[in-house]
C-alpha cells in the first residue's frame, strides 16, 4: 500500500555534498524517500602533494546537481537544504567572497612545515583543547597560503577565511554568512569557548586575516537569494541551513544519533565517528570532537587504510569474483596492513608507517582476505581505542560508504568485529545534510525565529526526524566465524607494537578487551 505521505509532491529537504570527485545532491521526504537525486563532476590540479581545486568549479557543480535533482519534483517544494565539505579544505576570499588564492584540498600535502610550527606555537592552547595541527588542517594551509603571497599577510590585509562549504552558502545567500563550527574545527576554533585562538592567531602573523563569525550545524543562514534560484532552480526565499564536515553528514546520513552509538565510513579510506554526552578527551591527539547539532559530541578520526588498497592491488580486477575466492580463506594464510598511502593517522599516530603484507599468500583470494581483513581489523582497533578512551559503544555499529556495495565485506566486518552492524538504504552525505536541513529549520520554526539555534546548547533531539533514514540491511556476526578471527587480530597488534606504531598501553587494552 502506498504511504500518502510519499506521494510525489510531498515537500523534500535538500543536502548538497561537495566531494572529492563530484558534487552530489538528494531531495529527500521527511519519511526518507528519494524523489531526487543529482551529480556533476569535479576536477582539479593534483601533483605529488599539491591538490587544488576551482571553487568557480563547486558552485557550477552544485547549479547542475540541484537543477538535476529538481527535475522530476514538479510539484514538491523544497523547504530547507545544507551543504557539507571536505574537511579541511580552505581558500581566502576578498570581503565579498571572491576567491583571492585557489583552494587547498583536504589532502593537500604542502604544509607540512606550516603544521609544525602552528602545533608548538599553539602548544599550550591545542593540549587544552586535545587537538594536534597536522599538515591536513586548514589553520597549516592558511600559512602556507600567507606565507607564499609575495607580500606575506600585508597583502591580504582583510581577506576572509573561507572553507568549501562556506564558499557555497555564500553564493547561495547572496552575501558572506557564517562558518558552522564543523568545518571550522580544522582551522583551529574552540568548539568549548565558542572563539577564535585571537592570541594564536597573532603569534602566528594571521592576525590581518578575517576569521568569519562561527555559528553551530543546524543554525539559520539566510535564505537563496535571486541569482541562487536563477542558476539552481531553487525557489527563491528557500531557507539555507548551516551545515557539516562531509564526515560528519555521513553519521546524520547512517542514523547513528544516539550517545553509544557509531558508525564506520569505509570509502578510499576509513572514518570512524560516534556520539557522547561529552568531549572524549585523547592524549594522544589522534581523535577529534566535532559538536553535534542536538548538543552531544561527535569524536572521531581517520584511518588510512580501506578500499583504496584494493584498487592498488588488483587494479581493473573483478572484486565480486575476488570477494567469493576470498570467503575460501577465513582466517587468511598473510597479514596485510593496507594502507592506501604511507603514514597512519588513526587510531595511532604513525607518520614512517608503511604498508606490509607478512608471509606469502597462496593466490589472488587469499591476498584479497587479508586486505579485506586487514582492514577490518584496524576498525577493530579503532573501536577499542574509543573504549579504552571510555566511550560508549552500544548497539550495531552503522556501515556507510562506497565499500558497503559488498555484501561479503560488510558480512566479515560485522564477525571481525563481533557486533551487528545495519546499513542505510541511502548511504550518503547528501543525506545527512538533508537531515540537518530539518533539523535547523524545525528548530527555527520551534522557537519562532528567524535565526534558529546558535548553539547546540537546548537543540532539539534529532529523534523526531528518524523516519529519515531507512535501514536497509541488518548484519549480525556469526560467532562461530568470529572466533577465526581473534588469533590474526592478536598477531597484528604485535606487528604493529613490534615497528613502533602501536603504544603498548593501546595494544594490551586492545587484546584483553577488543
């Protein structure tokens, strides 16, 4: 029987995921069916570590992919969207936001230098806050960004901070609005303060740089301006909601919104994140807290291992048949540590780590196992991490990502693990972003502002929008296969603590209790 609330001109909620690769959009009901959906691609400028993009490329990306996705809504409205970026990414803009340096990729490697310099300038002001700047960060970026101008910062005397996200609401609005404080976290803000480090900032001789005004996920920007709903085919007057770190809108777009609950991001690399009632504090500084637009906290990090091994190994190969030879070696004969480039950043920090494979498997299935399960096994790691740091992990943990098109993998990760996993029928950010759309503009109209909430301090609980997000398949591990796996998982913990990599504190809590 058909749901009269699905029907083809229900009003829909819009996320727009700027990627790596495309621009992607998803109209979606408040009872989580599709009835849009749309993409274009994007390219950029990579060589070795340097990786730049257009942004005149992300906004004539998002006008293609929304125009795309509204094509078959004829008769629904559009009443909210957000947008999420690649975290970490970062260009300077002139007051009015147009593009005064390109736009340094979430990857782009060249501050390394920058990133060294930022840490032990800020040294006292990050150990407070638990972060560590590395060379991914925006705050690195921005000095390399200076420092490269002829002039250094004299020259951009008043240039705005501007983050991927940031660059798309503004032309969306029509003027500059504020960064939400997702994306702004890797440029160095204070998610506990609220503020800016000033102080840093002018140790570090960024002081001539506009930081942007910073308000929480989910809070009222403003509204698509003319010229938006010209080049989109949004109406005009359509509320414009800030949004998350592409990272984050994969949790919304999983479900896993609940203190205890987490979900693992497994695409080219593998992301973890889950949800507290408080910062999770690590010494480490591998794991960083994103604010939640409920209130709660979204601590997290990113591995690099994942499917991007896969590609490297078996290049053009076809994995379905490579999946089913592989389920013929549970446990596999090799360990592999697949790492997709050199050094790990999570759950430990290890910039000389390099992939390894110990032993020599006895064909194509059985090196596909061990990557399969190499991966596995880190995710394995990571969770125990997160345990030993005292968080929470109920119930089945959320599989999104590009990888959960293999139902064999998602089966095997769920036994590695020994939890039960669900995965979403609609595993995107675009989705999350949708969700938060709702999120923010119900909150507005709940407290009957024009503003929304500027804080997650009071939001109301993401609870009500749950129809949302659909599960598609629910996994439970089979404990029998399980057990296979607890001998590998003990030996590669001794791998990793016999290099260096591992802290033996991480590595005994991870045997005794991961």
């Amino acid at each position: 029987m058909t749901d009269p609330s699905d029907a083809p001109g229900q009003d829909v909620w819009l996320g727009i995921d700027l990627g790596t690769q495309s621009v992607r959009a998803l109209a979606v009901t408040d009872r989580g069916r599709v009835l849009g959906r749309g993409s274009a691609p994007l390219t950029g400028v990579r060589d070795g570590v340097r990786h730049e993009q257009f942004p005149s490329d992300w906004w004539e990306g998002v006008g293609a992919a929304v125009r795309e996705t509204l094509r078959p809504l004829t008769a629904a409205r559009v009443r909210g969207l957000a947008v999420c970026g690649t975290s970490g990414t970062v260009l300077l803009t002139d007051s009015r936001g147009t593009p005064l340096t390109p736009a340094l990729m979430y990857d782009d490697g060249r501050a390394a230098a920058e990133a060294r310099e930022a840490q032990e300038t800020g040294a006292e002001v990050w150990d407070a806050l638990g972060y560590r700047i590395q060379p991914s960060w925006a705050l690195a970026k921005l000095l390399w960004l200076v420092r490269r101008e002829e002039a250094g910062a004299a020259a951009l005397r008043g240039a705005r901070v501007c983050h991927q996200a940031d660059f798309v609401t503004t032309r969306l609005v029509g003027r500059p609005v504020p960064a939400d404080s997702s994306h702004a976290l890797k440029t160095g803000y204070d998610l506990h303060g609220r503020a800016w480090p000033r102080v840093v900032h002018e140790q570090l001789g960024l002081s001539e740089i506009d930081f942007p005004q910073v308000v929480a996920p989910g809070t009222l920007l403003g509204t698509v301006c003319a010229e938006a709903a010209a080049l989109t085919g949004l109406a005009e007057g359509t509320p414009v909601v800030a949004g998350m770190t592409d990272g984050c809108a994969a949790q919304l777009g999983s479900g896993a919104w609940d203190v205890g609950q987490w979900n693992t991001v497994l695409g080219t690399t593998l992301v973890i994140k889950g949800v507290t009632a408080s910062p999770l504090a690590d010494p480490a500084g591998v794991l960083y807290n994103h604010r939640s637009a409920d209130g709660n906290w979204l601590p997290g990090g990113a591995s690099s291992v994942g499917a991007g091994a896969l590609t490297r190994a078996f290049p053009g190969a076809d994995l379905p048949r490579l999946d089913r030879a592989a389920a013929g070696h549970e446990p596999s004969s090799v360990l592999s540590y697949p790492l997709v480039s050199p050094g790990e950043r999570f759950p430990f920090l290890a910039p000389d780590a390099e992939a390894f494979t110990l032993g020599t498997p006895a064909g194509d299935g059985d090196l596909h196992a061990s990557l399969l399960q190499g991966v596995a096994y880190v995710e394995r790691l990571c969770l125990a991490y997160v345990r030993q740091l005292g968080a929470r992990i109920e119930g089945p943990v959320a599989f999104t990502g590009g990888a959960t098109t293999s139902a064999y993998w998602n089966q095997l990760r769920a036994d590695v693990l020994g939890r039960p996993a669900t995965i979403p029928e609609q595993a995107d950010s675009a989705l999350g972003m949708a969700v938060l759309a709702a999120h923010g503009v119900g909150a507005a109209e709940a407290s009957g502002t024009a503003s929304g909430a500027t804080s997650g301090d009071g939001a109301p609980p993401l609870s009500a929008l749950r129809p949302m997000v659909r599960v598609r398949t629910t996994l439970e591990p089979r404990p029998e296969v399980s057990r296979r796996f607890d001998e590998p998982f003990a030996a590669m913990l001794d791998a990793w603590e016999q290099r260096g990599w591992l802290p033996a504190e991480t590595a005994a809590y991870a045997r005794e209790h991961g």
